[in-house]
C-alpha cells in the first residue's frame, strides 16, 4: 500500500484555497473577509486554530456564546502604525511611490523584516520592537519568517559542555501520552511519588527566543526535553539542567508534541519526529539535531494541530480541513477539504496511506445564488493525537464539524479506521447534523455554503480517543469534546455506546466548549479538566461512567483548557489563569504553581510565562515540566518558557 491515497472517490482539496502558516497567523489566497485600517483594505487572516482567526478579523461576536476577539497582532500592529500610508491602491508621497499592500503582500516576510530591521523603514518602524516586526512582516509576507540566526541555540549562554549518545529509557514521557499509543496520559514510572508532589520547586525555566505562544508539549525522552514553539524551531535540552544540546529550524510553527523513535538505515538510532503548521512531516536526530528526512503526507493544504502517535516502526499524523472560513464567501466554490490520518514510515519518511476522515465521494450540491459550485461533504477535522490498538490493529480519532448540509456521518464521531489500509472500519457519530463555518450568520444564511442550521460547534475532535482495559479484562474507548459529554464505546461491537456522562450540571456549554484537549486516566477514573467560570476536575469511574467526584478549583473566568496529566495518586491540571495545580485523588488541591510571570532563565532569554493550554504538565525523570504561554482562541497570556520542576 505504499504511496497509496485513500480519500474515498478520489477526495481533493481545491487547490485555489492556499493556507499559509504563520505565527499566530495564517493567510487565505482567496479573499474572504475585509477589515479596514487606516484607507487600506487588508484581507483577513487565521491562525492554527480557525475559529479565532476569523472572529479576530470580523472583530464581531459569533454564534454559541462566543466572546469577541481582538485582531491578530500583526494585523492591528499594520492598523496602527503602517496603513496610512501603505493602501490598498497605493499612494504617492512627496514625489515617491509607496508601495501598496499587493505590493507588500507579494514580498518576503524576511525582506520585510529587514527594511523595517535595518534598511528605509528601520525610522518609521522605530517605535515596534523585534517581536513586533517580526508579527508586521509575517502579516504582510504570509508565511512563517525564519529568523534562524535569533533562535537558534548559539545565541544562548547555557550550551551544554558534552553531548553523550542517546538511548529511551523506561520512564519516558515520549510524545503526547507516556504509556505507548492509548492516550490514557498515565505516567507510572516518572520518579516523582504522590507524597512528593507537595513539595516540588522550581528547578530551572528555559526561555524559547521569540517565541509568543507556548503549545507544543515538551517530549521527555533519554533525559532530554525535546519540543517546539511558533518560532519554527525545535529544541533538544537537557532534561536534568537545561542546557542545550542543538536546535533546528523548521519551515513554520510547531504546534504538536515530538515523539522519539528508534530508525534505521540513518546516521543516527533515534529520531525525533514532529510535524509543523504547514503540514511538513520532519525527522532530525535525537542527538544532534540533524535532518534525517522530511515530507509532505499530501500535496493538498492541511491545518495540523494534534500531535503525532507513534507504533511499531510507523507514525501516525492527524490533520484538520482548511474551508471552515469560506462560508461568508459566496464566490468561493466550497467545500471539498476534510480531516484525515497519514500513515509514515519512521525511519525513511516513505507515505504509507493518507485516509481522509470522510471516505464517501464529493458529490455536487447544485450552485448557489451566484452561480458558484458548491460541493460536499466536508470537515471532520481530526484535532486530536491518533490513538492505536495493537490488539485489533486499529487507528482510533475524534472528528470536528462539518462545513455545510448535509453533515457528514463521521463528523463529531469517533472512528476506527484499519491499520494496514486506512479504510474506515466503523464509526460512532456523537451529535449528528452540526454544520458549522465562520463567518455565517445565525438566521437568513448567506454566502455559498452556510447552513440552514448553524452549528451548535460541538468537535468532538479536540480531546484524543483514551483506550483503556477495565479489571474484567474488556476494553472500552472513552471520548468527549466542547459539547461537556463524556462518551464510553465498545471497540469490539463496533461502537456501541457502552455509557454516557454528562459533565454539565444545568444547561449546556457554548460552542467555546468545556472539554478541549481532554482528560486522562488511571486504572480506575478518567479525569477531565473543565472549562467554565471557576474551573473544575471531575473523575469518572472507567467502568459506569458514574461520577466519583469534582474538584471545585479557584481559577478565573474560564477554567482549564489543558489536558489532564495522571500519574499515581495525583492529577495535574493547568488553565487560562496560567496556574498548574496538583489534585490528589479526593478532589484536593495538594500543590499549586503561578506560572504567569517573568522568569530568570537558565539560557540568558527573557522568559515569561502566561496561560497554560494545549501542552499539558509532563512527569518524567523525576521532575515535572510545562510549557507556559498559550494564547489559543480565546486571548489567553502569551509566554515563551519551559519550566522544570523538581521535590525539594
């Protein structure tokens, strides 16, 4: 099967529709909304997570409850100080031509940079630091700048003398869970008992240079610490002190957690393996840092936020759909992207399958007022970490929403699809008909493809599929997502519904969600972080779903957006309020670490921590670690560090 495309009657994205990553922002070839600033007309952008971009650009209130957002920095930072003069049209000014935002847009973000840096903007731009005309110029440019020479590991005081090779070792937190491919985020051997956790202290913080927002989740692996940022570099640093082994310059943000395998036929036994937000696929050696291999799973364009999943000599990449923003657009033929699964060899890079999570062929659903195309089904982004099922040879993920009517029947669903091939083996489809794009408005639906019905939002995608075995022997896979429903399923009935928890006591979360990236188990509970006022951990017993307890924690407004991290005896939980919180097993607070604050750093970078998000608290080689700054989309406290700690 190798090389072989399984997307069902030939699925395509159209290639008109080009996302370009960027840090903190992404930009659409096709024009979808207008935001004037100053006289100049700039197109709208997104970020690795869609739905903050756009409701950044709208600058509006969307459906669902949603808060309102600001623009994106590099948006409003154009606004403020460059778009008097640089317009749409373009203008003259004292007898010079002042290039105009086609102009602007069809330069470099690196040349970019540079003019205001160093060349004729350098007085104009005086008053906006690095990181500020870092964000103008990938504003303008769209696409990541490399600024290798400003992240990379030699401008740092704190290299490390030696670098000796590299082995796994037992107690490993290697990629997004510990304990192989179940996702359960179970650490048992970390070195780190319960009855320590009350007196860890900060060992170290490792500041990330130019780095706004913290969401990739360190890997822990040989005693080394390896993990990315939106600055396009991925680090190796030592796990016991901090200091840095190398770094390498990727082609965009890094989003996901790396995962650690052993290779062969390469220089190296051990690669790291991560993916960044343009959809590249790279494997550079764990003890160097050099590039081993690097592919593109699809030549079509795909959003990537969740992490890669690793088992017996294969990775396993999950990617989301690219239309949910060209719904307000009724020139645009919409909509033919979808979710999907890569399957990589580990050690060469070679495509084994890409199995799009909807396999059923595009099929026309007539023109719209325009005249336009449209067609579908479409969506069902795949948000999460792939789980694996060694046993059955099975891929399990969450999907999101469709984009238009009808939804697609493995949107908000988890599947199974099969190892070897890719093909869909079964699926169960949690909230039926959610349909939802950006940009669409409630009632009286406008543009090509918004629904009759908008939303309610509800991805099921979000939080990774935990596969566990109950004390009978039997296996149970347990999802759940934004709509607050905790979900068991049998895997061998193909499935079937084995219980259902709600996480709400009175009426129904808002399409901000209240779980997002999920929860984690031990032998007996799953624990699932919760976002609303307050906050909350709520345990759920593996085998009835009945509720054992909640923890009522005094966080802000929003609550935990993180994952749950589980090892013997405690839960570790993060939220909008940038606190990591330990929780013992009776629902109690046992320790607590404000991370939201300047940090001296142990490689001489200014380090501030601020919201803790999509990477959750990591327990290995004796220490605890996590990655603090996520901005996400709700306007979280951005913040640039790693932090390490260990009991006193």
């Amino acid at each position: 099967m190798a090389g072989a495309d399984v997307r069902g009657g030939g699925r395509r994205f159209d290639p008109r529709l080009m996302l370009a990553s960027g840090t903190g922002l992404a930009l659409l070839a096709t024009p979808l909304l207008l935001l004037g600033c100053g006289n100049a007309a700039v197109q709208s952008g997104n970020d690795a997570a869609p739905a903050a971009a756009a409701a950044a650009a709208a600058g509006g209130e969307l459906s669902g409850g949603r808060p309102k957002f600001g623009p994106p920095p590099g948006m409003k930072l154009f606004q403020d100080n460059c778009a008097a003069c640089h317009t749409q049209e373009g203008m003259n000014m004292g007898g010079r031509a002042i290039p105009s935002i086609p102009t602007l847009r069809g330069m470099s973000p690196e040349r970019i940079f540079d003019v205001m840096l160093n060349g004729k903007m350098q007085e104009q731009a005086a008053a906006l630091d690095r990181v500020q005309k870092k964000q103008v110029a990938e504003f303008l440019g769209g696409r990541p700048m490399m600024d290798a020479a400003g992240t990379d590991v030699k401008t740092m005081s704190n290299r490390c003398a030696t670098n000796p090779a590299f082995a796994l070792t037992a107690g490993d937190w290697n990629g997004w869970s510990p304990q192989g491919s179940s996702n359960a985020r179970f650490q048992k051997a970390g070195g780190v008992a319960a009855g320590d956790v009350p007196k860890l202290k900060l060992k170290w913080a490792f500041g990330v240079p130019q780095a706004a927002s913290m969401f990739s989740q360190p890997a822990a692996a040989g005693g080394r610490l390896f993990f990315g940022s939106d600055n396009g570099t991925v680090y190796g640093i030592s796990g016991e002190t901090g200091c840095a082994y190398w770094s390498f310059h990727a082609d965009s943000g890094i989003r996901t957690a790396p995962v650690v395998q052993p290779v062969t036929g390469q220089k190296e036994k051990f690669a790291v393996i991560f993916a960044s937000q343009s959809g590249t696929v790279f494997a550079v050696g764990a003890r160097t840092g050099e590039l081993l291999w690097k592919t593109r799973p699809s030549s079509d364009p795909h959003g990537l936020t969740g992490s890669i999943a690793a088992f017996d000599g294969r990775v396993y990449i999950p990617f989301t759909g690219t239309e949910t923003l060209a719904g307000a657009n009724p020139k645009y033929e919409c909509c033919k992207s979808s979710g999907g699964v890569a399957a990589i060899d580990a050690s060469t890079g070679t495509l084994i399958w890409f199995a799009s999570s909807i396999q059923q062929p595009i099929v026309s659903r007539g023109k719209n007022e325009l005249g336009v195309p449209m067609w579908g089904p479409s969506g069902a982004s795949v948000w999460n970490t792939p789980t694996v099922d060694a046993k059955r040879k099975l891929i399990y993920f969450g999907t999101g929403n469709s984009y238009n009517e009808p939804a697609a029947a493995t949107s908000d669903s988890i599947v199974a699809i099969d190892m070897a091939t890719g093909k869909i083996r079964w699926h169960h489809q949690e909230i039926a008909g959610d349909a939802f794009v950006l940009g669409c408005p409630d009632t009286a639906p406008a543009g090509n493809h918004c629904p009759s019905k908008i939303g309610p939002d509800w991805d099921f995608g979000g939080a990774s599929v935990i596969l566990k075995t109950l004390p009978n022997g039997k296996d149970i896979l347990i999802g759940s997502g934004k709509h607050g429903i905790a979900v068991a399923v049998d895997p061998d009935q193909q499935g079937k519904v084995v219980w259902r928890t709600r996480l709400y006591a009175d009426k129904p979360p808002t399409a901000d969600g209240l779980v997002i990236f999920g929860g984690g188990a031990d032998d007996r509970h799953i624990y699932y972080p919760l976002q609303r006022a307050g906050g909350g951990l709520t345990a759920l017993d593996l085998a009835t779903g009945k509720p054992a307890w909640t923890a009522t924690l005094d966080t802000d407004g929003r609550g935990q957006i993180g994952p749950a991290s589980v090892m013997p005896g405690v839960v570790f939980t993060g939220g909008w309020d940038g606190v990591l919180r330990a929780v013992d097993l009776q629902g109690r607070v046992v320790w607590r670490f404000d991370t939201k604050r300047d940090f001296p750093t142990v490689n001489g970078i200014p380090g501030k921590g601020g919201s803790l998000g999509q990477a959750g608290a990591v327990v290995a080689n004796g220490r605890v670690y996590v990655a603090s700054g996520y901005v996400g989309m709700q306007n979280g406290a951005a913040g640039n560090v790693i932090l390490a700690f260990a009991p006193q």
